[in-house]
C-alpha cells in the first residue's frame, strides 16, 4: 500500500511514479510550446468528434431508409447524441486530460526536473467507429419494433453506453493482462482490428464522401497530404493543417459549391434549429446510460478486442514517451484509459476514449502539461453547453472526412510499420474482415460470405484470423493450433461467424448475437445457421496444424521464428532535430 504513495528504490526512468505519489509543486507547467500543441491536440479531437458524431446520428437512419421504423425514431437517437452523449464525452476528456497532466507533475518531481510533457488524451476514433456500425446500428436493428422514438433512442443509447462501460474495464485488465498479451500476439494481429476501421472507416469511407463533393473536397484532401504527411510526417505548415481544412470546405460549401448538401435555406435552417434546440440546454443523466446491461452480453466479441488493442497501443505509447526522457507509469497509463472510458460511459458516452499517439511532437516544440488542460477545459464548455451541435452544422463534412482520412491511414501506415514484412499479408486479411462489415452496412451485400466474415462488426475475427495465418506464416504450428482451438470455441458460441439467425432454442436472433451455434435444419443445404460450420473448419485447421506441427519435431518442416513479428524495417526518421538526435515519426 505504502507504494501508492511513495517509491523507497525510486531511481529516475524506471518508470514507477506511485500512482500517488507527489508532485512537483514548481512545476513549470506551462510554455511556449504549450500554445502550439493545444491547437493540434484540439484538432485532433474536433475532427473525431465531429466525424463520429456524424456517423452517430446517421447509422438510425439505414434501418429507416429500410422501413423498419419511422424516420422519427432516428432523429429521436440525434436528440439523444447532441443533450446527452456530449455531455458525457465532456466529462470523458476533462477527466483524462487532467488525469495526465497530474501525471506529468508527478513525474516532474519523482524526477525532480521541469521539462516533463504530459501525454496527449482523447477519442478513441478507430473505436468509436466500431461503437457506431458494430454496437449502435445492430441495437436500433434489435429494437426497431419499438413504436416510441424516445424509448427507442433510449434503449439503444443505453446499450451503447453500457457496452462502453465494460469495454472500460477491459482496458484497465490491461493493468494484468497486457504483457501476458504482447508476449503471445503477433504485432500484425494486435493491430489488424484497429488498422481494418481505420482503411474502412476513417479512410476509404471519407474519400468515397471526397468522390461525391470534388469541388468541395479535393483540396482538403491534397492538404491532408501536404499538410500531415509531407516532409517526413511534419506537414509542411507551421499552422494546424486541420484548420485551414476545415476553413477552405466550409466556405466552399456556403459558397454553394456542393450538389448534395441542400439548399442554402436548409442548411441555414439547420444552424438555427441546432442553436436553438441545444445551445444552453443539457439532458445529461448520470448513471442510467448504464441501464442497457442486458445487451452488453451480444457485443463481447466487438468490446473486447478493440479494447484489447487499445491497452497494448498505450502500452506502446507509453514506451515512446520513454524514449524521448518521459517515464511514465505504463500501468497507470493503463488505468487512466480504462476508467476515463468507464467515467465517460457513465455519464452517457458510447465512446472510449485513450492516449494520442503524438507524445514525440509535442515534447519536440517544448509543450508542458498546461496543453492538457486546456483541451479539458475547452471541451467541457463547448460540449456542456450545447454549442457543439452548432459548430456540428456550420463545418463542412467533406473537408471534416479529410482529417479523419489522415488519422486512418496514419493508423494504416503505423501498424505495418510495426509489423514484420513477412506478416503484411496476414495483416490484409484482417483488413478484408471490416472491408465485408463496410460491404454489409454500406451497400447491403448479403451474399453469405460477407455476412459471415462481418458479423460482429469483423472486430474479432480480424484479429484471430490473422493471428492464426501470422503464425502458420512463422511455422509456429504449435500456437497455430491454439488459437485454432480458441476460434473454433468462438465460432460455436457466436463471438465470431456469428451469423445464426436461429439460436438452439429456435428464437429468431439479431446477426452477431452470441448462442449456442447448431444446425436447426436436417437438410444440410438448407440449415441457415452458419456458426458451427466455422467450428468444424477451425477443427479441421487444428489437425492440420497438429500433422505439421509433427513433421516439424521429425526435421521435415523448418523451425519455427519465435519473434512475434516485430519490425524488420529501419523507421523513418524526421529530418527536424531535437535536442541533438531525430524525431521519430
């Protein structure tokens, strides 16, 4: 216990500040540098928030367009998002942010130095999409029988927040579970979840919106090239890129130059009904965002693994900070995330929330702990008050697509860097499982391929399958198998391939609802129930994986690479100096 408040074989850098220790009480927490990390870190924010915020109030409406439910039931969940679910991510941030910024005062005096800088915090975009069309899209599906749109939307809502919570305690099991995990998962596996919503969703999705306004969109996009991944991964202006990306779509889009935005009353329209309806008004309610417990059991299979390879990338996070002198404690870092997504969840936030990758460059430009804070404490006024809905409406959504198209194909690029070459292969594979949930939600594929490999989002199918082709890439046989096993067990019980329409007890399910998988048909061709038919594919995988697992011990099969698929390629390096040595992008 004493070790919560003091270290007694403290030495600096080994990264084990109590979680409450003290603080360096002349701290110089504020700089220069701190000015010009706020607007970065605040862009950052604005453009997930408002992307997925987006996709939020959009995913109500597919179930409509079908004529499941009235439109009302849709615009009932956009009330829902804009009076409670940004009340709730406001607390989110404010708590996280304020949380790393205590710990930047508590390394600057474990270390008894001032030039510690807090680590960057916020919406865990990958995720949060995975939240929308994995989580939010199946609940309206399972609740599209209720005629009342406030109950409606407050089920679905409920449900969001609820599988939020407990993906929140997940991520604090990173505080155990994390090195048990890295030392058993390929980097290319850890990865393939949260790389696949990145190329779907943060990439391809928003250059298909850039293919439907050119005008509108096509210098936003050149920006986000030019202004992100230009001269080494340091842009090429020494202003944030995102502003004059959003600055540039809007004016064009009140300039009239969209064909699909409406007519310039309708979107003037939208502003005034959005100020009116939301600004100063604020519906949060703390505590029975966590009602819709009962249907957190459908969704495990989606919770888990993104917040699996959210508490490894903090993990890795962390560890990059240690390279630039910042010691952090990696298992508070840990708990941090987790309950900043807990906290967030029970106050009406479906979406998780982490530490930014992005600690190298604000440490570069002399930022302290004051950015943090100021991202907490702006955040909270604009999504407490109920201006954020009008900002939402004023912004072009183009140019705001443009932005997350950065941040997914930074997410893209970032995890074959870190992955073996030989391993770039398995990691499209994981890839192509979020390509088929695109296929299903976007343009309504039902070929039974697509809704096999989509259900559940995807998520953990993504990172099992290519766990298992990383591993017979290696000819590690033996974990081949293993795993083998553990997708047969999920494919039984619906956690993957959960696309049984009947459950054993002939109830009709929602796709991706975890049951007991079994054939409720006599006649083979026609059984509906496609789960354990993965199960006895995993089980013919795990002989085959066994046979050669045997022909190895007997020299007939090369030996096994142990290393886990770590990078076999030299990083790249930013030609701007920092404090005598390069920056890592």
């Amino acid at each position: 216990m004493s070790r919560l408040f003091k270290n007694p074989m403290a030495t600096p850098g080994d990264g084990m500040i109590p979680f409450l220790g003290s603080i360096k009480r002349d701290y110089t927490y504020f700089a220069k540098g701190d000015l010009d990390s706020f607007p970065a870190l605040f862009f950052d924010n604005l453009s997930s928030l408002l992307g997925i915020f987006g996709a939020m109030t959009f995913a109500p409406f597919i179930p409509a367009f079908a004529g499941l439910y009235s439109p009302a039931n849709a615009i009932a969940f956009s009330n829902i998002v804009f009076g409670r679910v940004c009340p709730g991510v406001a607390v989110a941030l404010a708590f996280g942010n304020i949380w790393y910024a205590w710990m930047a005062w508590k390394l600057a005096g474990y270390e008894n130095r001032d030039d510690v800088t807090a680590l960057p915090y916020g919406i865990n975009t990958p995720a949060g999409y995975v939240m929308v069309f994995s989580i939010i899209l199946p609940l309206c599906f399972k609740y599209s029988s209720l005629t009342d749109p406030d109950e409606f939307a407050y089920k679905v809502w409920a449900g969001a927040c609820s599988a939020n919570f407990i993906g929140g305690v997940f991520e604090v099991s990173g505080f155990w579970l994390g090195n048990f995990v890295r030392r058993n998962t390929s980097k290319a596996a850890l990865y393939a979840p949260i790389a696949a919503v990145g190329f779907v969703y943060l990439g391809l999705a928003p250059v298909i919106a850039v293919g439907s306004e050119p005008i509108i969109g096509i210098l936003p996009l050149a920006l986000c090239f030019t202004g992100f991944f230009a001269n080494n991964g340091m842009g090429v202006y020494k202003f944030p890129a995102a502003l004059l990306m959003f600055a540039i779509g809007t004016v064009l889009k009140w300039a009239g130059a969209g064909r699909y935005n409406g007519s310039r009353a309708s979107q003037e329209q939208a502003v005034v009904s959005s100020w009116n309806d939301y600004a100063g008004k604020n519906t949060m309610l703390p505590g029975e965002s966590l009602s819709g417990m009962s249907d957190v059991g459908d969704f495990i299979a989606i919770v888990f693994p993104v917040a699996l390879q959210s508490f490894i990338e903090t993990m890795e996070n962390v560890e990059a900070a240690a390279e630039r002198g910042d010691h952090y404690n990696v298992f508070e870092a840990m708990v941090a995330d987790g309950l900043g997504t807990m906290i967030g969840a029970l106050f009406g936030s479906p979406i998780p929330t982490t530490v930014y990758i992005g600690h190298a460059r604000h440490k570069a430009i002399g930022a302290k702990a004051s950015y943090s804070l100021m991202n907490a404490s702006t955040y909270f006024v604009l999504l407490m008050s109920g201006i954020f809905p009008t900002i939402y409406n004023i912004i072009d959504p183009v140019s705001i697509g443009c932005v997350l198209i950065f941040v997914g194909l930074m997410i893209v690029q970032q995890s074959f860097e870190v992955s073996a070459r030989r391993h770039y292969p398995a990691l499209c594979i994981g890839i192509f499982m979020v390509v088929c949930d695109l296929m299903k939600n976007g343009s309504g594929d039902t070929r039974p391929g697509v809704l096999n490999l989509s259900a559940g989002g995807g998520i953990m199918a993504s990172i099992v399958i290519t766990q298992i082709v990383c591993d017979l890439t290696d000819c590690r046989f033996g974990r081949a198998a293993a795993y083998s096993s553990l997708a047969m067990f999920f494919s039984e019980f619906g956690i993957m391939h959960g696309n049984n329409p009947i459950s054993y007890q002939g109830v009709p399910l929602t796709q991706g609802e975890v049951t007991v998988s079994v054939a409720m048909n006599s006649n083979y061709v026609l059984d509906r129930n496609e789960g354990w038919r993965f199960a006895v594919a995993y089980g013919m995988l795990v002989i085959f994986c066994l046979v050669h697992l045997g022909l190895q011990k007997f020299g007939k099969i090369p030996e096994a690479i142990l290393d886990n698929g770590v990078s076999d390629v030299v990083p790249i390096k930013s030609m701007k100096p920092v404090d005598g040595d390069k920056l890592i992008v």
